[in-house]
C-alpha cells in the first residue's frame, strides 16, 4: 500500500486497517515457520505497511494535541 493511498484514509479506517494488516502478519509469520511460505517479501511488504500507517496515525494524533 502507498503512502498516498492511506493519507486519504479516516483514523477509523486506518485503524480497521491496521488491524487487519496485523492479522495477516501473524498469519503468514505461521506459514513461515512451517515452511509453507513460498514469497517471503511479503513478510517484509506488511511489516512496512504497517510502519507506514502507525507513523501516519502517530502524525496525525500529534497535529491533533497541537491544536487544542
């Protein structure tokens, strides 16, 4: 995922996708560990998506106690 394509998502959304990124993390971490995993940049290609959104939404938070 680009990072263009999450700075035109809701906190809501971004959240929900975090999640879901988290969970297909842990999925293929599984087939890793079994060797089941033919395409081990995928691994890497979550784990930085999952960078990307936590920076945003870290970003995001900051503006947010700034302005109050």
């Amino acid at each position: 995922m680009d990072f263009e394509e999450i700075k035109t998502k809701s906190p809501v959304e971004l959240k929900e996708l975090l999640a879901d990124k988290q969970e297909e993390l842990r999925g293929l971490r599984f087939k890793l560990q079994s060797q089941q995993l033919k395409q081990m940049h995928k691994v890497a290609d979550i784990k930085k998506t999952i960078a990307r959104i936590e920076t945003f939404l870290a970003a995001q938070a900051k503006v947010a106690t700034k302005t109050q």
